[in-house]
C-alpha cells in the first residue's frame, strides 16, 4: 500500500503545532479538509495517531513515534530545497532555537532580523539535556547550549568560555567576602538546578573532586527560582559568570581552588548545517562571539 504523502504531511503539520486549527492555519488550508487528510491516513491503516478531546489534541503513543520519523522526513525535503536553492537571500522562513540561556542568543537574533526581516524565530529555554534532546529529535533547528558534543550526528561549534560563580544573600555569613575557596561549601546548603543542567553537573563534579559535602540542596527548576530561593536566604547559589545579573539583594563570589571553566556551543544536526537559514545563524553567533 502506497502510503499518503498528503496524509503524512497533514499529521507532522498537526503533531507540530499540537491543533488543527493552527496546523490549518499554517498550510494554508481548511481545518476539515485537514482532519480529512489524517483521517484518511489513520482509516487506511486501522490506527490511532491522536486523542482528540474537545479541543485538545494529544499524540498516542504510535502517533509520537510516527512524529519522529515524520520530522526526520521533512527536515531532509528542507534540506533538499536549501541545496536546490543555492545561496538565495533568505527572504522569509522560520528558525526554531533552543537554548539552555536567552544570554546570547537574543543579540545573535536580533542581529539575523535586522538583515532578514522576513525572517520569524521560537526560542525554547529548558537545560543543557533538554537542548540537545530537541536537536536531536528535530524539534528545533539550531541550539546554544553550554553542553560539549561528540555525537557525530550533531554539527558543534565552539563560540566562547565562561566560568561558574557563586551568588548569596547579602545577608549570609559569606556576603562580606569576594571570593571562597571551594572547600568553603562544606556544611553549607546550595541552590541548584534540576539534573540535566551543565550548571548543576559541573558544579557536583568539582565538589566531588575536591572532597567537598555540602549539607542541604534545594533543587529548583530556573534560574530565576534560583535567584529567589537565594534571595530567601535557602542557600548558595552558582550560575555563569556572564548571567549574572547585580541585584541588591545579592552578592557575586569567585570560586576558588577548582576550574570551573565552561564552554558554550552552537550546535545542529549534521546534515541541516548547510540550510542557509542555519548557515547564516551560525555565521551570526560566531561573528558575535569573535567581536565580543
């Protein structure tokens, strides 16, 4: 049975952006020619790809491995349309990011939109984990990630150094110092990210190599929450040097005693690196990197 390409584009249209009518909408068509279509697909194969509840529209398990095959599938037609196209201006097109911070990646986008204005963008925060999860499952185009890759599906460019840095309350018994040795942490309770974070893994890392035991962690899942919870008085926190925002609330401290140097990356698949609107994101943060 010859399967429905038709049908095929309708369902990555719909798994996508998780609605009919906003799936409709993109192609450009009406939301029951639409339903047809992955009706259609669905019929002709006895199955179901998705729970459809009033207006909710979830992928059954069958539909999620569907969709990733799907993705694969047509991020290799809009690779084969980049090659064809040559090096044409870009003149319109959507690029999905994600990253584990919005710290450089607004300036790099804000650079790509002065020079293509038809140009749309979606950024996704989440952490490092998180971010290279999504490249790799063809859910956004490029990341910025503070994870190193050897996966040689995945195209890594290194864009710059940074290092961790503790933070406290100004009202913690460290608030008078500038710097502290990493030996200081023990007995001390820390604020952390959710695991999957760089910040989170490095930072365990040099502890455990120091022989450092902290007391309590209080695992947060932002890093806003863990300004706050700091703030509050719950602990230390540690963050990048570069995301560290003066705050009165606050004091910044050197970590001595450990290397908690940490790069950053911009990264794609592979085989999407050549699609000019990648390309020319690439050319953007490297050329961002290099100036600043």
């Amino acid at each position: 049975m010859a399967i429905s390409y038709s049908g095929l584009g309708a369902f990555h249209a719909v798994a996508e952006a998780e609605s009919f009518t906003r799936a409709a909408r993109a192609r450009n068509v009406s939301q029951p020619t639409l339903s047809s279509q992955v009706r259609g697909l669905e019929d002709a194969y006895g199955v179901r790809l998705f729970d459809r509840a009033g207006r909710q529209v979830r992928l059954t398990p069958l539909g999620q491995s569907l969709f990733v095959i799907t993705s694969r599938l047509f991020a290799a037609e809009d690779e084969a349309q980049a090659l064809l196209a040559g090096t044409r201006t870009l003149q319109r097109g959507h690029l999905r990011i994600a990253a584990d911070s919005a710290t450089h990646v607004m300036a790099a986008l804000a650079r790509i939109r002065t020079k293509y204005p038809g140009l749309t963008f979606s950024l996704t925060i989440g952490n490092s984990s998180e971010v290279i999860d999504q490249i790799m499952d063809f859910a956004a185009d490029v990341a910025i990630t503070a994870r190193q890759s050897s996966d040689p599906h995945l195209h890594v460019v290194k864009l710059r150094s940074d290092r961790l840095v503790a933070f406290v309350s100004v009202e913690h018994h460290f608030a008078h110092h500038g710097h502290i040795p990493i030996e200081a942490f023990t007995g001390e309770d820390i604020v952390l990210r959710e695991r999957g974070s760089i910040t989170r893994e490095v930072f365990e890392s040099r502890l455990s190599e120091a022989g450092v035991k902290p007391a309590n962690l209080l695992e947060v899942q932002t890093r806003e929450a863990v300004r706050e919870a700091v703030a509050a008085g719950f602990g230390i926190g540690v963050t990048f040097d570069a995301e560290f925002r003066e705050d009165p609330q606050l004091k910044r401290l050197e970590i001595t005693g450990a290397d908690l140097s940490v790069g950053e990356y911009a990264a794609c698949r592979a085989e999407r690196r050549r699609i000019p609107l990648v390309r020319s994101f690439f050319e953007t943060v490297q050329d961002l990197a290099r100036s600043g």
